[in-house]
C-alpha cells in the first residue's frame, strides 16, 4: 500500500550549500522531518551547480519520511544567464532590461524539457518566451 502524502514542499536552494538554518532547516522542522537526511545528499547531487539556485520538490508522507527531487535551475535565472542582466524589469511591457534570441531560447527550453507543460520544441520556446517577456525581456 502506498505511503500517505502528508505535504508537498518546494524549495529554491543554493545548489551544494545547503545547510540545517534557513530556508531548509526552518522548513523541513516544522514537519519533523531529520534535516541531515536531506542535506547530505542533495550538496553531493548538486556539486556540479555550485553557486546557482535549484529548485527542489520534497514530498512529505505520514510516516515523517520523504522523498525529493531537484529540478535544476529556475528558468528566470537561466534567461538572466543569457541575456546578462541581473534582474527583470520592474514594468516589463513598458521598461525593455534586455533581448533574448530564439536561439538562446531554444537551448533554455532544451535544459528545461522534462519540466515545461509542452509537446514540441516550438511549445517550450514559447513558454520560455512568455516567461521572458513577463520580466521585461524582448525577444527577437
């Protein structure tokens, strides 16, 4: 019989510096769940990521155990990555901060293919597109 889900979190942590203070320390102890078990596994599973944030889904079940999966970069850092910029704009469709190229959206969509709500290349472009466009990146 399948474990009872009790909660669903999700995390963005620095990939390899996670440590039992905040954000994961706080979160992980109000469900009583033991940090070590956590924080071990993912700084050696994220190593090669170091000093970028990732995304983590933990899936708490009834019986305080859990099981977590990471799922890479968050797109809007990946679109700062290309494109240069150190934040999205304030009033994106007024206040232009960069461009973005499609192929550069393309290799974005590519990184991100098993996560975005997509059939085709075309598709994940053009999630990845709106996502720029929403922080005040032009696509050209």
């Amino acid at each position: 019989m399948a474990k009872k889900i009790i909660g669903n979190l999700k995390l963005r942590i620095p990939a390899g510096r996670a440590t039992a203070g905040p954000p994961v320390g706080s979160t992980l102890g109000q469900w009583g769940l033991n940090m070590m078990d956590f924080i071990n596994p993912f700084n050696e599973a994220t190593k090669g990521l170091m000093g970028k944030d990732v995304i983590v889904h933990l899936q708490v079940y009834e019986d305080r155990t859990f099981t977590w999966e990471s799922l890479g970069q968050p797109v809007d850092d990946l679109i700062r990555e290309k494109t240069g910029i150190k934040k999205g704009s304030g009033k994106p469709h007024l206040e232009k901060v960069g461009k973005i190229t499609r192929s550069q959206l393309e290799e974005i969509a590519e990184i991100k293919k098993d996560q975005l709500n997509a059939i085709d290349m075309d598709g994940r472009v053009k999630v990845i597109a709106g996502t720029a466009r929403s922080m005040g990146v032009e696509v050209v």
